[in-house]
C-alpha cells in the first residue's frame, strides 16, 4: 500500500473533519486570471459545505463569472499531526433571499455553538434576515476529494 492510501481519509473521516473544522479557504479565479483566495466559515452541507458572502465581494463576483472553485480545510501544526481536505468543486450561488437567510442562520448557529433544530434567537434571526438581502449564498458540490491525515501513519514517515 503506497504512502497515498495509507493517509487518505474515508468518506465517514471525511465527513467528520468537515464537522469539527471552522475555516474553509476558498480559491476563485479573479478576473486578472490569478487565483483569489478568500477564508471563510461554513458549514457542511451533502458531500461539500456552504457558506454565504456579500454579493458584491470580489470572490461573489468571481464565481458569478466561473462558477469552479478549490476548498481547502486543513489543520495540524507539525507534520505527524497535518490532516486536510481539499474540494475542487462546482458552486451553486444562492441568491433567494429565504433561501439565503435560512443559510446565514445555519452558519450563525453553527458557530454560536448550537445543535441543528436548536430554537432561533428571535435577535439572531432578525439580524440574519437584515444581512440576507446583502448576501449570496455559496454550496460547493465537489467534483474531486483529496484528502491527507497523517496521523495515521503513527509518527512514522
């Protein structure tokens, strides 16, 4: 078994990650043709995650344009402990203000510390619906996971 298998994580590892990381950095192609890349909060959403961003930040722009980015989710602070996920993805933007709403409070409650199904703060959703009209909401479907946990390979290299 190449070194590859051995630190590639499984859908379940995968899946996982997403749930306990909280920065994606997001690369778009700007309209230079020069990667931007942009860190963002999420949440996992299907195979992928979501996020929402101002309508008229450059990485809106850029994906309204091409509508392709690469996710990275990555943590570890020394090489036996580095695990990662990278997504290249397609992107859906979501620009239905419900819609849009509905993500921002996910994303909101995500990093308040609530658990899905948790009521909403009438404050939170007030603010939330507020920004909305502001905002697209961005779902990246990956097409292409590349994943690394080198943990498992026990210290060794």
């Amino acid at each position: 078994m190449s070194r590859r298998d051995q630190i590639r994580m499984t859908e379940d590892e995968v899946r996982a990650f997403f749930a306990e990381q909280k920065v994606i950095n997001v690369a778009s192609v700007g309209p230079n043709g020069r990667p931007h890349l942009a860190p963002l909060w999420y949440y996992p959403h299907e195979d992928g995650v979501a996020t929402w961003t101002y309508g008229t930040s450059q990485k809106a722009k850029n994906l309204q344009r091409l509508p392709e980015a690469t996710v990275l989710i990555e943590d570890g602070d020394s090489y036996e402990k580095l695990r990662g996920v990278s997504l290249e993805a397609d992107v859906e933007l979501v620009e239905d203000t419900g819609e849009v709403t509905r993500m921002g409070i996910t994303l909101m409650q995500r990093y308040a510390g609530a658990k899905p199904g948790d009521p909403v703060p009438s404050e939170l959703s007030g603010f939330i619906a507020g920004q909305a009209p502001k905002r697209v909401g961005l779902i990246f479907r990956p097409t292409k996971i590349v994943s690394w946990d080198h943990t498992k390979l026990g210290g060794l290299y």
